[in-house]
C-alpha cells in the first residue's frame, strides 16, 4: 500500500461533523498516521481510531487549536486491523467558522 492522503474542509460544523475520514486501511499491520488540522476561529476536535465497521470508537485525543492556527499530529506507528481508520469529527460547533484538515496514512 502507498501512502493515502484525504482532506476535507467544512464551513460552521456543527459538534460532532466529520471534518476529514481517512479511510479505510487495506490490510492488519502498522501504519504511521499524521493529521493536519486549520480553522479560520479556535476550535476543539476530536481525533478517532475508529474499529472496522466504523461503528467503534478504539482511541480518542482531543485536540484545541487557536484561531488561524494549523495543528500537526502524528500518531508513531499505530496498529490497525482491515477497514480500520483515523479520523476527525468537530467537538463543539464553530459557528461562522471554516475549518480544513488532512490524514495521512503510511505503512510503517
């Protein structure tokens, strides 16, 4: 697998909008992932490991970002099954707010 890279971007989310989903992984192994977060007002996400149905939570970090800030994550090598993923939800609303974000997933 070469390395996948998925962004999106969404205006005034609403708490709990996906903002960016990487996608489901190929195959079991390690994977080194790294998420870039931007917001045009400061913000609170929610960073997810999500289980292969997408139904599960497996691990979460919250993280705050100041108002034109880019936030940079990355996870080390990260054990996932098939069809497990990374992504990012909004926590809170950002009203008349915009943020972008990426995630980037590479077999270790």
């Amino acid at each position: 697998m070469a390395s996948t890279w998925t962004s999106g971007e969404v205006n005034s989310p609403s708490a709990n909008d996906l903002i960016v989903d990487g996608g489901a992984v190929p195959s079991y192994g390690n994977y080194q992932t790294r998420v870039w977060l931007n917001c045009t007002i400061a913000g609170t996400f929610l960073i997810q490991h999500r289980d292969s149905t997408n139904a599960n939570t497996l691990h979460e970090q919250e993280a705050s970002i100041l108002a034109g800030e880019c936030m940079q994550l990355d996870t080390g090598n990260v054990t996932m099954a098939a069809d497990e993923r990374i992504r990012v939800l909004a926590k809170s609303a950002l009203t008349l707010g915009r943020v972008s974000g990426s995630v980037f997933v590479t077999p270790a």
